[in-house]
C-alpha cells in the first residue's frame, strides 16, 4: 500500500513562513485575500461547485482543516500526487503556489515529456524511471525559475524561492537514502 503523503503536504504548506496563517490580506499578492493558504477566489469557485453560499465573512470565519476537503480535491487529487510519492509533497506545494497547471508543466518539462499541463500515464511512467532526489532539485529549479517572470516577483520572490528550497530539502530529507555499494574485493592479509 502506497503511504499517503498528504498530511505532511498540509502539514508543509501551514507552516507559518508558507502560508499557514489566517485569513490576510497582503498588499501587492496577486492571490489577494488569503486564509490559510486558500484565496478567496478559489474557495469561492469551490462553494459554487458545491452550490454552498459565499461571503467574506464566512471565508475569514474559517479554520484550517475547513480548508482539507478543497485541498485534496483541486490542489492534491487534480494533479495525481499520491502516484508520485514523497515527490507528491513538492507537487502539491507548487500547485498551491503556481496553480495546478503550472506544477504539472513543471513536472513533464523536467520529465522530458510532452506538457500538456494534465498528469496522465505518460507522466507517471517517466517518473517512475528517474531519481526522486535529482528530479526534486529540478523541479525546485524550475519554480524558481518561473517565479522570477511573476507579476510582483520584486515584493515575493526571495520568500518564493525560500518556500521552493524548503520544499525541496523536506522531501530530500523523506527519500530513501542510498545504501553505498558493497565491496567484493577480498581483504588483505598480513
């Protein structure tokens, strides 16, 4: 059974420097009015698929785990990350960040596969067949890159770039570490 890396996603993307805050509201964030990672305009677009009410008010009422059932959905299931392991984590961070799409093009780009902004089985299939600990210093390369083109990159970018890095260095610290090759060299006698 595959371990569900979900929780530490969350868990990842609450931390305070992340965007695990209440409801704010940050003069120049393109995002806008913010709780706990969730714009406003996603959260809205997510009650009006569900045909739940929308008020300002009631966005800033909520706590995070309000916000787990909209981050599965459109941030952890909409681009596949329980197929792509601890990777996931990296995957799910940039798709609150940079938006699904943007994380599934960074992911073929460095896959070499077609970018059609949709994780399918050519994607998976390329990721089964790289090392997760090279692909996640690329992936991280590749948002730091895009991040630099951003609108208002000049008020965000370093806490973009942080966000990316520590991703990154968390899940390198959740890969498996490789075990060196065993030498089967006969010992030297005296």
């Amino acid at each position: 059974m595959l371990r569900d890396y979900f929780p530490l996603a969350l868990s990842f993307i609450w931390r305070p420097d992340n965007d695990g805050q209440p409801f704010h509201d940050t003069p120049h964030d393109p995002g806008g009015a913010t709780n706990w990672g969730v714009t406003y305009s996603t959260w809205t677009g997510w009650q009006q698929l569900h045909k739940l009410p929308v008020s300002m008010d009631a966005f800033k009422a909520l706590g995070k785990d309000d916000f787990q059932p909209l981050y599965r959905a459109q941030f952890w299931n909409s681009i596949r990350c329980s197929s792509l392991g601890a990777i996931g984590i990296m995957m799910f961070d940039c798709a609150v960040n940079c938006g699904p799409g943007h994380a599934a093009g960074f992911l073929q780009t460095v896959l070499g596969v077609t970018v059609d902004r949709e994780i399918g089985p050519i994607t998976i299939a390329a990721y089964a067949n790289i090392d997760a600990a090279k692909l996640a210093r690329a992936l991280c390369a590749q948002r730091e890159d895009y991040y630099q083109h951003c609108p208002n990159a000049q008020y965000f970018c370093k806490g973009w770039d942080r966000r990316a890095e520590a991703c990154r260095d968390y899940v390198l610290s959740l890969l498996p570490k490789p075990v060196p090759p065993v030498s089967l060299s006969p010992k030297p006698t005296s």
